[in-house]
C-alpha cells in the first residue's frame, strides 16, 4: 500500500512547520511542503527561499518546493484589483484576499503534479482565509480533499513553540512579537497583540513598508505613473511590469508616511475584527487609475461602474474569486478600461500622496467644452431649455402635490 500524500501551502512560519510534523504524525500523510512566492518578503534571494525549503525538510517535509508567482500574481489577479479600484469597505486593497486565489492554482498543479490525495493549508477557524482556500479548492479540484490541521488541533501559540521545540523543528517565531502578519506584493496585514483592542493605536513596531509622516522626507517628490488600458506599464516612463513597480512604489512613497490603513473590519465569518495594513503603492495605483478614470470614461459608465466595484471588492474578499460572478464583474470592467490609457502625475509629501495632473490622448475631457476662455465652444443658448425640462417633472409635482414645509423663520434683522 502506497502511503497516502498531501501538498500543504507553506509559508515557513510557526503554523505550517509545525503542522508538516502534526499532520504527519497525527493523520499519517507524507507531506510536500509547497511555498508559493508572492512577493511576501520584497528583499528575498535564493538564500532566503532555500532557507525556507530547508526548514521544511527539517520539519519532516518528503520534499520542499516554492514557485515563483509574482508575476502571475500581479498581471492576473492585481491588476483586475487596481482596473476595479477595489477597497473593501471603503479602505482595504485586499492584500490576502487577491493572494490565496493564485496559491491555490498552485497548490492544485503541486497536488496533481505528485498525485497527492490532499491539500492542507494552516488558516484558523475564524479567518477569511480559509474561506478563501477552501471555497477556491472546491472549485477547481472538488477531488482532492481539504485539511485544515491548525482549525483541529488546538494549539495556542506557546503550544505550537513547545510543539516546535519538542521535535527539533526549526522556528524563528518568539513569544515577544505576537503579531500575526500576512504579506505580499499588494502589502502587508497585521493583526493580534496591542491591537486587538481597537482603541489602541497600532504599536510603532508592527510597521515595515512606511515611515512615520515624522521621519518623511522634507521635501516634495513627484512621480508619473503610466497606464494602458487601465494596467499600470510605466513609472516615471519606465515601462516596469506591475510585480516590480509595485516594490519600487512602496519604498518610495512609503517612505514618505503614506499608505497605512488602520480600520475595523467585516470578516465574512461574521466577526468584526481590527486589522492594520501597509500598501502605499497599491492606495498610490488605484487613486491614480481613478484618477484616470475620471477623464476616460464616459459619466454613466463610471457611475455604473463605480456601483459594480464595491461588489467586486466584496465578492473577492469572500473568497468567492472562482466564481461566475467575479468573472462577469471582470468582463464588464475589461471593457471600460479601453481607453482608460495615460498618466498621472502624483506628488508625495509628508503623510500624503496626491493626484495633481492627469492626462490621455483620448480622454474625454474636451478644453472648448470646460473652458470659461474665449474660445469656448459649449453653446450656451441650450442650456437654458435643458434645465426647464430637466425640473420639469419635479415643478409639475411641486405644483399638485408637494406639502408646503414650515415657512423659514423671518431673519432677526440687524438693518
Ligand atoms: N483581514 C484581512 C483579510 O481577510 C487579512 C487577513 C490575514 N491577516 C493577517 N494579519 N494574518 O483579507
């Protein structure tokens, strides 16, 4: 009998080394220890992926693998987040929720690819995450079965170092830094210690992709940040693929204290639960593709679609990113993104990142029309029928129906 076989998406931190021993031990499956690299750690070298492999051949891994997903990640999966401008909840660029779609498609290629039985990944029980794995899972390989050892074995954090120390495992983890973090090249997401009362400000050390405004540069910096149809494709007119301007972006206008997010959110788990996250380039793409927008796209496309972005946002965030949903979501934003080609000019001070100039040579932003000049082209003998039957509808029912508001009180008068 052949033993049974399971990929686990490994990160290299506490959960998952521990869990390649505990799912060995406890559930009897040799384990593939599969990490997937999206830009999680923006100064990593081989050093620092075979350091993460090795780790889990010494927690008991049959083997160790780790893909090279960024540009993967970022051409499919982060540029649809930046042509939706999707914020979840008005304010999270989704940096967890855009990665575990694209580690899926790995894990099931790594499961097909050593005809493993299971996948495992080590999300809680309370988290979006494992919404996100699972669901996606169930998509795309219903076959394979889905273990969730972290959900199981009940560990707290200081039984998963003992868990650690008994079998040699080798963990950087200490009971100090009680953060819990997740990153990739959208950013970075901090949760847990101090922060879990939400009336604590966020502790200075949790932070890693932003300055304090106070330590900002003095000065005032610009950038210019090129799009064709809606993708980012040059900073400062240097075409840079998306998986690597976003790295350049983040030191830069991170540098400058922008880009942290403190809120409360809505897990899909029903949970409020206080969140930090730092993505100054991703906040800095998508004020700018909006700004963008606002030139190129024709008004009621834009208000339809501004609609259609919180459900994107909404949709994707709970975990639903393999579904027909987000896919007609995608087709509808594919086509306004036609001509949504350009630059945006965005200056960087002190605690900010403005927009302060936008341009597109087929913008619909016509000067003859907007201009209060000479020259101006708008015919203004139109207008006045224009606004008669626009409140036409509204005068008629001011007229027959509308109940007279209390009159305004007379002003006291001074002369
Ligand atoms: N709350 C975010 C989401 O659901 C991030 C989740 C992971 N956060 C973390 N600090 N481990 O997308």
């Amino acid at each position: 009998m052949t033993n049974k076989r399971l990929v686990l998406a490994y990160s290299g931190g506490l959960d998952t080394s521990v869990a390649v021993k505990w799912i060995q031990e406890e559930w009897g499956y040799e384990v593939v220890a599969l990490a997937v690299d999206v830009g999680q750690e923006p100064h990593a070298d081989a050093a620092y992926w075979n350091a993460i492999k090795q780790r889990a051949l010494s927690a008991g891994a049959i083997e160790a693998r780790v893909v090279d997903a960024r540009e993967e990640y970022a051409s499919r999966y982060v540029a649809n987040a930046i042509k939706a401008n999707a914020l979840y909840e008005g304010k999270y660029p989704l940096v967890s929720s855009l990665s575990r779609p694209v580690i899926t498609r790995h894990l099931v290629a790594a499961a097909r690819d050593v005809n493993a039985d299971a996948v495992a990944h080590g999300c809680t029980g309370k988290g979006n995450d494992q919404v996100r794995f699972e669901v996606s899972l169930r998509t795309l390989a219903p076959d394979l079965e889905v273990l969730a050892p972290v959900r199981v074995w009940g560990f707290s954090r200081a039984d998963s170092i003992a868990y650690a120390k008994r079998f040699g495992i080798p963990i950087t983890a200490s009971l100090e830094k009680p953060y819990s973090v997740d990153e990739n090249i959208v950013g970075r997401a901090v949760e847990c210690g101090a922060m879990e009362d939400p009336w604590n400000a966020p502790p200075d050390d949790i932070y890693e992709r932003t300055s304090a405004v106070s330590d900002a540069p003095k000065g005032i910096l610009e950038c210019v940040i090129g799009f064709e149809r809606g993708t980012p494709v040059t900073l400062d007119g240097v075409p840079t693929p998306l998986h690597l301007m976003l790295p350049e972006l983040d030191a830069m206008i991170g540098a400058y204290g922008f880009g942290r997010v403190d809120m409360v959110e809505n897990r899909r788990v029903g949970i409020k639960s206080r969140e930090v996250y730092e993505c100054p380039g991703a906040l800095a793409l998508i004020l700018a593709h909006a700004d963008l927008e606002s030139i190129t796209l024709e008004r009621d496309v834009m208000r339809e679609k501004s609609r259609l972005e919180t459900r994107w946002a909404e949709t994707v965030y709970d975990g639903l990113w393999y579904s027909p949903l987000r896919e007609a979501f995608d087709a509808f934003i594919e086509s306004t993104q036609k001509h949504v080609t350009g630059e945006v000019r965005l200056q960087l001070q002190p605690g900010q990142c403005v927009v302060v100039g936008r341009r597109a040579e087929r913008g619909l932003y016509d000067y003859r029309l907007a201009t209060y000049e000479s020259d101006d082209a708008f015919r203004h003998e139109d207008a006045a029928g224009f606004v008669r039957l626009w409140g036409l509808s509204v005068e008629t029912w001011s007229k027959r129906q509308r109940v007279e508001e209390p009159a305004v009180p007379a002003p006291n008068r001074i002369s």
